[in-house]
C-alpha cells in the first residue's frame, strides 16, 4: 500500500510545471473584473487614461464601449465587494450613484463626463438594452405561465399601492406633515413611474393646477423619486437573499410555478439541440429591434408608452406562437448576452448623464427617510403576502412590486440587478409604466377637481 502512494506522490511531483503561455492564460481565464479578464481592464484604463491626457475622448460607439464597460463593471465590482451590502443591491447602487457623485464632486474627468452624456443622450440606449431584455425574457416564457402571470400581477400591485398610500399617509402625519405634501410631494412620486414618465408629467399638472414654476416642482419631485428607487433597490437585494435561504417561496424569475406536465425548461433547450449560430442571434435581435419599432408606432397611434406597446407586441406573437423555436432560442441568446455584458455599463452611464447628485442628499432628511422607508416596505410587503395567497411566488411577485417604486427603465434595470431576476423585466414595465401612469393620471384629475 506504501509503495503504491509512493509511485503515485512520484507521478504526481514529475506533473511538468506550466508554461508561460499556460500562464497568461489562467490570469485571463481567473482573474477579471466584472466580465472584463484583468489584462484587458488595465489596458483599457491606460487607454482612457491617454486619451483624457489628451483632452479629448471620442464618443463614438467603439471607444464609448470601453470607457463604460470599464467604469460600470469597476463600480459593480467594487459594490459586489463590500462586507454585508455587498450581498443586498450594492453592484447596482454602486454603478448608479458614485458615477454621480464624482460627478458632482469633480472627481471624474470633464472629458469622460461630456462624452458619456452625449453617447448615452443622442444613441437612446437605455431602450435597445431594454427591448432586447424584454422581448428575450418573454420569448423564453412557458406560454401557460406567461398568460398567468399577466393576469393575476394586477392583484398585488393594486393591493400594494393601496397599502403602500395608507401606511405612508398614517406615518407622515404621524410625524407631524401635512396630508397634502405627504400625498402629493412624497408618495405619489414614489409611485409615479420614475422620471420621464412620472416626476416630469407630474411636474407639468403641478405648475398648471398648482400656480407654480415646473423648476421648483420637478426639484421637490425628483429626489424623492431618486430615494423611493434607491429604497427599492435594497429590498430587492434583501429579497434575493431570502430566496437563497428560502428556495420554496421564489421561481427564481417565474412568477408562477408550472402545471404537472408543462416544461418549465428555457426555449434555448428545447430547440432542436443544434448549437446557436449567428445568423439565429441576429434574428433574435432584430426581433428586439423591430418589436419596438411596433411600440414607437402605437406610441404615435394612441400615446402609449413605446416599451409597453413593445411588450404587449411581443406577448402577442409569443401567444400566437408568431416567430419560431430557433428565432426564440436567438433572442434569448440576446437576452443574457445584455444582461450579463450591458447592466453595469448602462448603470454607469445613468449615473453620470441624468443622476443628480445634490438633488439625492438634499431630499435625505430624516422625515422624508421615514415616509419613503415605509411607504415601499408597505408596497412591497403588501405584494409578498398577495402574492403568496394567491399560488404565486411571493419573492418574485415582490421583486416586480418593488418597481412600482423604481425611477422608470432605468430603476427597473437597477431594482431587478440587485434581484437578480432580470428575467421579470416584462412585469416590471407593467409595474412602472401602466401602474405608473394611472397613479399619475387619477392624481392629477383629483387635483385638478378639488383646486
């Protein structure tokens, strides 16, 4: 028995060592940051670094893919990596807020901030990132489940908003605030449907109804709206944790379970088994592109918001069984190649374009805090509860109600990150937009009735 463990330590010690080759290649295999294998990060920081020295930084689509992949992984990493909130949405808080910060502080160069702002400004790319991550989820949907979920997500978001104005109203007077700025100035924008769609349209029926400049309305609206995302954003990364400990209440992105016999399994394995070629993720892309193509017109039709169009389009062909198992299986393909290479990046450079930062740290008084605390707790418990009684899954369900508080596509991004559920990227428009919209739109025809 010695002799044998003897030959096999002299086998193993004769194991010839590594070469040179093989040993850059475990440093890019091994070590990156984000996705980024470390060799290349270091390149690309040098790179941007000379080109700052130089005094200018194109904003074209080649050089403006570095310089944010290397900003917004570096602050997702450096989030991922702090003790305890490390684990509770901090990548997504990290890449959304510190870009603002240095920012504001000055502390990132002028040229990386004028070239961010006029990619992120003229390209729109917030809405490729999230057409192609709503049309690749709902294209990787079970059908039954899909037709499901639409269906009963309504339930908890109303029982949710309702409960979420309740407490918030009970709390803030409780603090001594007076119902009409508890109402109008603090939970309704928490529940608006973020900036574009929410604080901005709000701002305009404040100044027409109210008697007062949109400026001064949109500086009380915004922060709050920047807080209540900001809120939701931990709840999200709280409620990914509890999944972990608790598998049984989470579908880990499905909303509901499956009936006995019908295949939970993604579209990409139950294609024919061939290997994904190019020719099928360009299909799958462009499906993304020209679904929302469909939302932009229908937007122009009737005035509804181009992402909803876009995703009532792709449950439509997804129902009407309207493209193949192989295009499915492309645009899935698309879906995790933007979720894993893309979030951080856009993150960063949300941050730096239209994330005020004094706005933020101005609204953080501790009244404001309380209200804007528990208003969402209230909103996002009150999902949790219906959600399970009524045979979903309850942190999934929780995760979609925490967008009810989001700032728009944007917060959705940020929110289902920390989550980890991107997949419930359709629901979550449903949350914000439509649920965002009819906050908005009854509000301000109350307002408008009793001033």
């Amino acid at each position: 028995m010695s002799t044998t463990d003897d030959s096999y330590l002299v086998a193993k010690d004769k194991t010839p060592p590594r070469s040179l080759r093989e040993k850059w290649w475990h440093i890019l295999d091994n070590y990156q940051i984000g996705i980024i294998p470390l060799p290349f990060f270091i390149l690309a920081g040098v790179l941007i670094l000379l080109d700052c020295l130089a005094g200018k930084l194109p904003s074209d689509i080649v050089v403006m893919v570095a310089t944010l992949a290397f900003f917004g992984f570096a602050c997702g990493e450096f989030g991922k990596r702090l003790p305890l909130v490390g684990k509770m949405g901090a990548a997504a808080i990290c890449a959304t807020f510190i870009p603002s910060a240095l920012v504001h502080y000055g502390l990132l160069p002028d040229v990386v901030v004028e070239s961010t702002t006029k990619f992120y400004k003229s390209t729109n790319i917030l809405y490729l990132y999230i057409c192609c991550i709503i049309v690749g989820s709902i294209m990787s949907m079970n059908r039954q489940v899909l037709i499901q979920g639409f269906l009963r997500i309504f339930v908890p978001m109303l029982c949710g908003e309702v409960v979420g104005m309740l407490v918030g109203m009970g709390v803030g007077m409780v603090l001594g605030l007076e119902p009409f700025q508890i109402f109008f100035f603090l939970i309704l924008p928490i529940m608006a449907g973020g900036v574009g769609e929410g604080a901005i349209p709000l701002s305009m029926g404040y100044a027409a109804i109210l008697h007062m400049e949109q400026g001064v309305a949109l500086g009380r609206i915004l922060p709050i709206v920047m807080l209540g995302g900001l809120t939701a954003i931990v709840i999200a990364g709280l409620l990914n944790q509890m999944g972990k400990r608790y598998p049984h209440l989470t579908g880990e992105g499905s909303l509901m379970p499956s009936k006995q016999g019908e295949s939970e399994m993604p579209v990409a394995e139950q294609a024919s088994g061939k290997s994904v070629d190019v020719s099928t993720i360009a299909c799958g892309a462009l499906l993304a592109i020209l679904l929302y193509m469909v939302g932009m017109l229908l937007n122009r039709m009737i005035g509804l918001p181009a992402p909803v169009g876009m995703l009532f389009a792709a449950v439509a062909v997804k129902l009407a069984h309207g493209v193949s198992p192989r295009i499915q299986q492309g645009s899935q393909v698309v879906y995790k190649f933007f979720r894993t290479a893309v979030t951080y990046p856009i993150l960063f450079a949300v941050g730096v374009a239209i994330t005020p930062w004094q706005e933020l740290v101005n609204a953080f008084t501790v009244q404001n805090l309380i209200v804007i605390v528990t208003t969402v707790c209230a909103l996002v418990g009150t999902g949790f509860l219906v959600g399970k009684k009524i045979g979903m899954y309850p942190i999934d369900v929780a995760i979609v109600s925490c967008c009810q508080s989001g700032q728009g596509g944007t917060g959705d991004v940020a929110i289902l990150t920390a989550g980890n559920r991107m997949s419930l990227m359709p629901f979550a428009q449903i949350a914000t937009r439509i649920g965002g919209a009819i906050n908005v739109s009854l509000s301000l025809l109350a307002l408008a009735h009793f001033f």
